[in-house]
C-alpha cells in the first residue's frame, strides 16, 4: 500500500475509504462505457440500453481483458471485447455471442453505486465492506440545473478535504477578508462546518456539510445579491498521486449568469492548486491561533482509514 509522501505519518493511507466521484450521470448515456481509475482500482461503469448502470472491476474475470476498453453495451449487460462473454450489472456473466452463460463461476466485483443530483458516486473499502453509511439526497426542486467542472491534479483527498476547515488560508490564498470563526460539529461521518467572511466586500456565509472525504455540499448565502447557491465538491483519489476534483454548482432559482458563477468558483478551487501540488502533510503541524479546527478534522478524517492489514 502507497503511503503519501512529506514526513509519512504513520498509517495515513493513499486510499481512504468511503464514497468518491465516479462521473457525471450524463457522461454515461444508455449504451454509453467509461473506463474510470477510482481509489487506485481500475473500474468499468455502463449504463445498459433500459438506463440502468453497472460499476464493475475493469478486468473481465474470464482472462483479464480490461472491460472499458473495447467493452459494448449489448441489451442489459457489457460485452467483453477478448472473448465475448456478457456481464451485467451484478457481475454475473449472463451470456456470450455465440449462445448462454458457458458455465463460469467467477463474477465480476461490482461497486455499490449512488447517483445523487446527476453525479454518479462509489462506495471505495480496502476490504469490500458494504457502504456503512450514505449520502442523503438534498433535493433540487427549484435549483436550476448542476453545472460541474473536474480539475485533476496532483495531490490528496485528505488534503482537499482539509481545506475546508483551514480558516487562515481562507485570508491567505482566496484573500477573503473577516473570516469569522468555524463552527464545527462532527457526527459520525458527517461534519458540518459554519462561517461568514467578505469577498470583494461582499458579505458571504457558507454552511458545509462534509461527508467522508469525497463530498461536500456548501449552502452559500450572498444577501447582498439575492444569490443563494450550492456548491458541491466531489473528490476521487485516483491513483496515490492524483486527485480529480469535481467542482458543481446550482442556484435556486437560476441565474442568468451560470457559467460566470461556475467559472469563478473554480477559478477560486484553482487557487488551492499550486499549494496542493507541493505541499507536505505534517503529522505534527505547528498550529497558531487563527488556524481553524484542524485537528478536529484530522480526528474525523482518521475513520476512513482502512483497516489495518
Ligand atoms: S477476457 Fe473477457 S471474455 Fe475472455
Ligand atoms: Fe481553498
């Protein structure tokens, strides 16, 4: 198991566990294949001519031929491009081209899946545990379409996550002003976190709730424009090195400027980059006053470590 780099902490995982990004619902169309990399693991997700979808391990059980690559859509199930078994969404091999199922008794590992305002999410456990927790839907009645952008790039979902809660690098790096102290609460695998700050003198309020460490959903007030928006961050680690960030963002009631909204949230994620690239996770960080609930995150983050092996 890869370990991150800086002063290796002992037991910090390359590969926490929990829910993380798979892809958007509409990159996947009926008929449509995608061959993602989640947690390290290589995976096969299609969406069968009904609409419904499958996440596979991307390596056919038969003789290892990679699913996503080559891999069609044949009714219900994923045709394998090397010797033409078909898989269907619970990994069982339920035909061939050439007639029924040839008596195989391996499946293919399926990926408990969930699809939540038009993000598909998977379940990652070093162990295949099944999920021990969700991600409620919130409802989008009366918000306006999600828009996204995914940003890779290299660096941690630990580091991602921990973002949230830095209050100082609020002041620093995004350069809002009057940052207000966090409130935090954490319950379980849900952590919420409160503050109010001024950008470009404008009075701001986000309420967070953080779910593991890929996905979090940021109700965003701005009184001062009639704006109340959504800004949900999904994560994925997808190898030891490299994180893809997917940046969603929705208003109630619409906007006429949508993409403009999108496009300055994610200039101000990119903002976050150079120091994520670069950056060495300290076990022992020299914390000052100011700094936010860093350690109260670091203690919630530690139960998506795997377990030990
Ligand atoms: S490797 Fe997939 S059918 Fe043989
Ligand atoms: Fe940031």
């Amino acid at each position: 198991m890869p370990f991150l780099g800086g002063d290796r902490e002992p037991g910090v995982p390359a590969f926490p566990e929990g829910w993380f990004y798979l892809a958007m619902a509409s990159d996947l169309q009926p008929g449509g294949v995608l061959a993602r990399r989640v947690c390290g693991r290589d995976v096969v997700a299609f969406r069968t001519e009904a609409g419904s979808v499958g996440v596979l391990d991307a390596h056919c059980p038969h003789l290892g031929a990679h699913l996503g690559h080559g891999g069609r859509v044949v009714g219900e199930a994923l045709r394998c491009p090397f010797h033409a078994l078909h898989w269907d969404a619970t990994g069982k091999c339920v035909g061939a081209d050439d007639g029924p199922a040839p008596g195989i008794y391996a499946s293919a590992r399926t990926w408990p899946l969930r699809e939540i305002h038009g993000a598909l999410l998977v379940h990652y456990s070093a162990t295949h545990a099944p999920p021990a927790w969700g991600i409620p839907d919130p409802g989008m009645d009366g918000w306006s379409p999600v828009a996204s952008a995914t940003l890779r790039f290299p660096g941690h979902v630990l580091e991602v996550a921990e973002n949230g809660v830095d209050r100082r690098h609020f002041l620093a790096v995004h350069g809002y002003t009057d940052v207000t102290p966090f409130e935090v609460d954490v319950d379980g695998p849900v952590m919420r976190s409160r503050f109010g700050f001024n950008k470009d003198g404008i009075a701001q309020r986000f309420d967070t709730l953080v779910y593991g460490l890929g996905y979090a959903i940021t109700d965003l007030r701005i009184e001062q424009l009639g704006i109340h928006a959504r800004i949900i961050l999904l994560s994925n680690q997808v190898d030891a090195e490299t994180v893809d960030f997917t940046v969603c963002t929705t208003v109630e009631g619409g906007l006429a400027w949508m993409d403009r909204f999108l496009a300055a949230i994610v200039d101000d994620v990119k903002k976050d980059l150079p120091i994520w690239a670069h950056k060495r996770r300290l076990s022992k960080p020299a914390l000052v006053p100011g700094d936010g609930p860093i350690g109260k995150y670091r203690l919630f983050a530690r139960q998506f470590y795997p377990p030990e092996t």
